[in-house]
C-alpha cells in the first residue's frame, strides 16, 4: 500500500491536488481511499464511515469512529450523493462520474470527538459514579478545539489496517500537518512515560503496594486500554515510517511559497518524513495579450524558479481559470497520481560518521534540508537529543554508540546539521 499524505499552506489548493491525484490513480485501475475534512470538488463524499477493503481492528479494541469492513470487501464508492456541478462552468456538462475503485470519506472532528468523549465516559464509569458526576449527553457535547489532529490519526489508523492501493490523505494546512505526523510518536513517549507497560508484571503485587502506600493503585483497565491506545499509535507509527509514504507539498508560487517551503521540508526531515514533490499549482499562462496578466504570469515565473532551485522535485499544475469543480475538472489537473511502479523512497539516513582516528570524536549527520541556523536549537537530555528546528521540536534517541560521548558542538553546512561527540573516557570501553 502507497500512502501520499498532502499538505501546503492555507489557500494553496491542497485539497483539490488531493482529490485530483486519487481521481487520477483510480482511473487507473487502482482501489484508492481518499480522506479529507473539506468537500473534495466533484466527487461524492461518504461520511466518517464506510466500507473498507481489509480487516477491521480485533474484539477488545476501543469504540472505532469507521465501523468495521467486512473482511474481504472491496471499495467502493461511498454512498450518498456528491456536490453537482456549478451552473455555467464550462467543464459543467457531460462530466464522467467518479471511478468505482475511488472512496471518499469525509471526516467529521465534531462526531469524532463526541465518540470518544462518550466511550471514555463508559470506560470511566465507576469513577465517575463514585465522585457522583452526571454523564454528559450526546445532545449537549460541543467540540474542543484541538480535536481534529485525532480524528485524522483514527483515520490513518483504519486505512492502515486495510488493503488499499493508494492512501490520499488531505492533511490540515502548514505547519500543523507536520505536528499532525509527529503526534503518534509524542504520544506513546507520554504513555509510556506515565504508565510503564513493565508495571503491568507486578499485577499480583498491587493489593500488597496499595495498603503499603496507603493509596489505591492503578487497575489494570487502565493498563489494558493504555496498551490498546498504543496499539493505535504504533499502527499509524508504522504507517508513517512505511518507505511507500510520502508527503506532497502544495504552494502557489509567490512571495511567500519559497520561505514556506523551506520550514516544511525541515519541519520534515526532523520527523523523517520523505517528501514525494512540490506541486506548484494554479500557474498562469506565460502567454498572455494583456499586459497586466502578462506581467503577473512573470513574476509568478520568477517565484516558481525559487521553487526549483530549493532542490526539491517540482510538478507544475496550470490555472483553469476557474476553481475545479467536476471530475473533468480535476483531470485538466494532472498527471498527479504517483507511479505505482516507481521504488520505495525510504526516509534518509542519519549516519554517525567515525573520526576517533583522525579528530578524536564521531558526527552525527542529520539532514535538515532548508533549515535556517538562527531557527536551530540543540539540547543533550540523558539518552536522547532535543532538536528543534524552527517551530518543530523532537526527542530524538541517540544512538548507542553516542550515549557514552559528550557533545562538543554543532554545525550547519549545505542542508546537513553535523553534531560532534567526543568519547567519555569513564564511559567509553577501553582498548587493550
């Protein structure tokens, strides 16, 4: 399974080069889900939920906000209908309609979030009846903000236990995307940090802890579904670290596409996250009679030239001259859709390079493509390195080696942060 996960500053267009590139692959034969909280133009959206093609979660599992598949199934299109097209459009009539192999789900945060909220409070039960609190109703739930980044990893988790062609994910606009793919490694750090899977072992012994400590002890539903969210999590973990994921970054050349660019592709390099393009989209024709679209069309050509010279791969997507509307539409659009034959792009490595012989200390290479060194910060905490880069911020794990170094500097040098350790003489094995 390929997953293309497409994301670019507000107003860039994301969402119809999404629903464009999974129209596209469709067509080609292929079974592709489509996720987006926005109405992809021209095609039927389903609501947050539907049929899927593979295996749904096992019994036991926490209340899913996509009902379970029949194993087996095939996808389809969702059900209900889908906007039709604006009147006067050129590309209005005789539209083709959406391809079998092409589901679009719709999320919805709102109802997302009243399902979760809902089975907690059934999961809580007890210890709610015991501080005498009154359950809330489905009727008076409002949504909280902050809740659609979980709605998106429900999502990604399903799609991750199914059998699709081609995931399109439309993520949320710059830079909460990129914290929206970093949230499933932060989160088990937190689970894990709060509740150790190793305290589980000592169940027996909690009876005896408890009046020891004078306190009650965790039960073990809280360790069951503990383990149950993190199951969800390292689905999605390894969803992201998959070598077929991919990010696609869409920008409409401008002033400010260039500097935009450059955080995201450093936001993503921090997370390991293999960028697939950057789609320079809504491009005016070069050939214009009238000079003011003319001269705009150059600046827009001088903008998009920056886009090249970032390094990264640039696909260019021309302006309709009106907002895509219909499958026909979006088929102006490409190509779009990736190539399934094209090979798995793993996330670049980050080496730790050996200079004891010549420099006394080892390097750690990490690449940071775009990365400013006025937005770079770098903290050594026990085993693991605090990086920030910008707005976004990592515990990265050290490797083995380099937990028994001290760090004695850093630099920056074309795209690459290279971190310096030196050997800790009372740590470090000695040679005979």
């Amino acid at each position: 399974m390929r997953t293309l996960l497409v994301t670019g500053p507000g107003g860039s267009g994301r969402t119809t080069i999404a629903a464009a590139t999974a129209l596209e692959a469709a067509r080609d034969g292929r079974r592709v889900l489509l996720l987006t909280t926005d109405p992809a133009p021209g095609l039927p959206a389903g609501p947050d939920a539907g049929p899927g093609p593979g295996p749904a979660p096992g019994p036991g599992s926490d209340p899913d906000p996509l009902p379970a598949p029949a194993a087996g199934a095939r996808p389809g299109p969702a059900p209900g209908p889908g906007p039709g097209p604006a009147h006067g459009s050129p590309a209005a009539t005789d539209a083709p309609p959406a391809p079998a192999g092409l589901t679009v789900r719709r999320l919805d945060p709102a109802a997302h979030f009243r399902r979760e909220l809902l089975a907690l409070q059934v999961h809580a039960g007890p210890a709610l009846d015991l501080l005498g609190a009154a359950p809330l109703d489905d009727d008076e739930l409002t949504p909280l903000p902050g809740g659609a980044p979980f709605t998106y990893l429900a999502a990604l988790r399903d799609a991750a236990r199914q059998e699709w062609d081609l995931v399109v994910a439309d993520l949320p606009a710059l830079p909460d995307a990129v914290a929206l793919l970093a949230l499933p490694e932060q989160l088990r750090r937190y689970l894990r940090r709060l509740l150790p899977p190793e305290r589980r072992a000592a169940r027996a012994l909690r009876p005896m802890l408890a009046q020891l400590a004078g306190v009650p002890m965790p039960p073990d539903g809280l360790y069951e579904a503990a383990a149950r969210k993190d199951a969800d999590l390292a689905a999605v973990t390894d969803l992201l670290a998959a070598p077929t994921t991919r990010v696609r970054l869409v920008v409409e050349p401008g002033p400010a596409a260039a500097g935009a660019l450059r955080t995201a592709r450093a936001g993503l390099a921090l997370h390991r996250l293999p960028l697939d393009a950057v789609v320079a989209n809504r491009l005016l024709p070069t050939a214009s009679p009238d000079p003011w679209l003319a001269d705009l069309a150059d600046r827009q050509r001088a903008h998009l030239k920056e886009l090249y010279e970032d390094g990264a791969p640039v696909r260019e997507v021309p302006h309709l001259g009106r907002d895509p509307r219909t499958p026909a539409d979006l088929a102006l659009l490409g190509p779009l859709a990736p190539d399934p034959a094209d090979a798995a792009a793993p996330a670049p490595p980050w080496p730790v390079e050996d200079l004891r012989a010549t420099e006394g200390a080892l390097v750690w290479r990490v690449p940071l493509p775009g990365a400013v060194k006025s937005d770079l910060g770098l903290v050594r905490r026990g085993d693991e390195l605090a990086l920030t880069v910008g707005p976004f911020r990592r515990l990265v794990p050290l490797p083995s080696a380099l937990r028994r170094c001290t760090v004695t500097g850093a630099a920056l040098r074309d795209g690459e942060l290279r971190v310096r350790f030196a050997p800790d003489p009372g740590l470090w094995p000695r040679t005979p």
